[in-house]
C-alpha cells in the first residue's frame, strides 16, 4: 500500500504534537506546518509565536519529521480579525476563533498543505470524523470537556474532506501521558488562551488601539444612573467583573451586565436579579449544516450557545431569515454575535450566528 503524506498543524502545543506523533506511528509520513497569523508582540514585547515554533522545533527534531512554516497572516487580518473589529464596533461579542478555523486552518492552510503534496490533513482538535459514502461527518470527542466540535461548526463538507483528528478517542489525561512517555518538549506546556492565534493580553488595552472607546453611563433597567462604562466593546452580557459597582448597593448580590443600548451608549446592570438576562430561545442566522441532510427536517436537537456549555434541548424552527431556537429552559446570557450549535447524539449539525433572543 502507498504511504500516504498527512500535513499536521503544529501549533507548539501538546495536542498537535501528540497527533503528529500518533499519525507517525499510523505509518504516515508525516510533515509539519507552522502557521504564524499575527506578527505584532504583546505588551510586554513578546511574540508568542516565536516561542511557540522553537517548540515545533523541537518536537519535529525528536520525531524526525520536515516541517516547514506559512505565514497568513495577511489572511488572517482580512478574513478574521477584520470581522472581530466590526462585530465588537456593532456591540456585538464574537468569537473569532470560530471565523479562524472556517477562514484560515481549513481553508489556505490546508490548499497550501496539499501543495506540498500532502494527501490529507489533521489537526491537534478534540473531535472525530467519519467519511462514509461521501458524507463528512463532525463527531464529537470522547473527551466532553475538552470537545471543540463547537469551534468546527462552520466548516463545510469540501473543507472537511481528507481531514484526521486523531486525538477523537483520547482525553486529555492521555495525550499529556503520550507526550510525557515519549518525551515531547511541550508535554507540559499548558495551554493556550486568549484570541485566536494573539493569545493572553490585557483585553482593554490592546482593544482601544484599534477602536476608539466611548465612555457612557451605566444604567439600571428603572433609569437610576449608576456609574460609568469605559465602552461598551469592553463588556459582554452577564459580566460580572470589572463592572467598578461594588457599593452602590447595599443588600446581597452582584451587578452584571443585562444589556447594551449602542445608539444611546448606554451599559445597563441588575443587581442580584438574573431575570432579565433569561432567554426562551434565539433567532440564528448565517447557518452552516455540516451534513446536508440535516437542513431539512430538523424539529429539536442539543444546541450549545458557548463552548464548554452541556447540550440543551431545543426545538427548532426553520424560518426565511434563518433558525428560531425555542429552548426547553431559559437561558442565561444568550449572546448575541456567539455561535448557537446544533447536535444530534453523535454528531455536531452545523451552527450559526445568534442575533437575537427573546
């Protein structure tokens, strides 16, 4: 049988080098990709992906792998931070790192790998696959914390085409105690948080030099002027902390977040009440269907409304504008500009924008 040549996206994490390491012992040949997306350094004049690739470095080396090293991040500014910008200016909170997969690693990444000659390509993601009779489908990862199908909910049937995940059936227990075993340099390295590919930062500071702040009031649903935000692209529904509201108010409870007026610049806060950030359900446009037999005849699933969150059943409505989510229980902080996914037993079904909640 011909081997077959399989790309690994080696982001200088445990994941990808335990599935670059796996695919070898599968009898692949294996080569590496270094991706470097954003080139600016943090606040405090590092560049992450510096440090990241001697580690790619060091785990090629040991498994006596090529690896090479592609910078999109020209792409990268177009197709994905571009839309970050514009969804935090519309008082929206996205998730880039959704955008990231659909725009970057499964799209030039992977027309670059198979120019390389690569037969197919994987990833260090938490998630499975199957390709039967021409369908590609997402499966979730016997890991149910660490499952990252959400983050996968907008790739399309091409994208997922000659695509392995080879830590489906692992946890992440194991694929430390892999690297551990076979004395991979990032067994230990913890992992990575923050943006998409700019990592941890002080999420104000390095916001307001693209956008320009706007300070406001804050509010309360009755009116009462309570203090003032420092912009509203700062805050998300639900946010507790750094609201600076600890004494205005004397009895039990928190302040957080329960809505944002962006033509008027106004921040509004409840104070012990959660009720009003309660939704029955969503509007959800933008919908991928990852198998297309799936955009017909859906009436409930599980739906998750942010990575991390048990499935929550639903019952779907396809409406001309897109999807209507009634949930079979309210909902906390349903934010709209976050992606509603939908799922079966098995599988992950697609997902869209939510953009509105009711």
């Amino acid at each position: 049988m011909e081997q077959k040549t399989v790309a690994v996206g080696l982001s200088g994490g445990v994941d990808s080098s335990v599935a670059a390491l796996l695919l070898k012992q599968q009898g692949y040949r294996v080569i590496g990709l270094f991706m470097r997306n954003w080139e600016e350094a943090d606040e405090n004049g590092v560049c992450s992906a510096d440090e990241d690739f001697e580690d790619v470095k060091r785990v090629a080396s040991l498994l006596d792998i090529p690896y090479y090293t592609v910078n999109f991040a020209k792409e990268y500014m177009d197709r994905v931070f571009s839309y970050f910008l514009r969804e935090y200016a519309a008082g929206r909170t996205p998730n880039p790192d959704v955008l990231c997969n659909r725009e970057i690693k499964f799209g030039p990444f992977k027309e670059y790998a198979k120019a390389l000659g690569a037969d197919c390509v994987a990833t260090g993601h938490y998630c499975g696959i199957s390709h039967e009779n021409g369908v590609h489908s997402l499966l979730k990862a016997k890991d149910q914390n660490k499952d990252q199908t959400y983050f996968l909910c907008q790739l399309s049937q091409q994208q997922l085409s000659g695509v392995l995940f080879p830590l489906a059936d692992l946890t992440k227990a194991e694929v430390r105690l892999i690297a551990e075993r076979h004395g991979l340099a990032t067994a230990k390295k913890k992992d990575s948080t923050g943006i998409c590919f700019i990592g941890e930062r002080n999420f104000r500071n390095f916001l307001k030099t693209y956008l320009p702040a706007k300070p406001g009031r804050i509010l309360t649903l009755s009116g009462e002027e309570v203090g003032r935000h420092m912009g509203l692209m700062y805050y998300t529904l639900g946010q507790r902390r750094g609201l600076d509201l600890g004494g205005k108010k004397g009895e039990e409870g928190r302040w957080f977040v329960v809505k944002k007026d962006l033509e008027n610049n106004v921040l509004y806060v409840s104070h012990g009440d959660e009720t009003p950030l309660m939704s029955r359900g969503c509007l959800v446009q933008e919908m991928n269907y990852i198998p297309p037999m799936s955009a017909d005849g859906l009436s409930e699933c599980g739906v998750k409304l942010r990575y991390r969150q048990s499935e929550q059943k639903t019952k779907v409505t396809r409406l001309p504008e897109g999807l209507r989510l009634d949930f079979a229980r309210p909902q906390r902080a349903v934010t709209p500009g976050q992606f509603a996914v939908l799922y079966d037993e098995r599988a992950c079904l697609g997902g869209g924008v939510i953009t509105e909640t009711f």
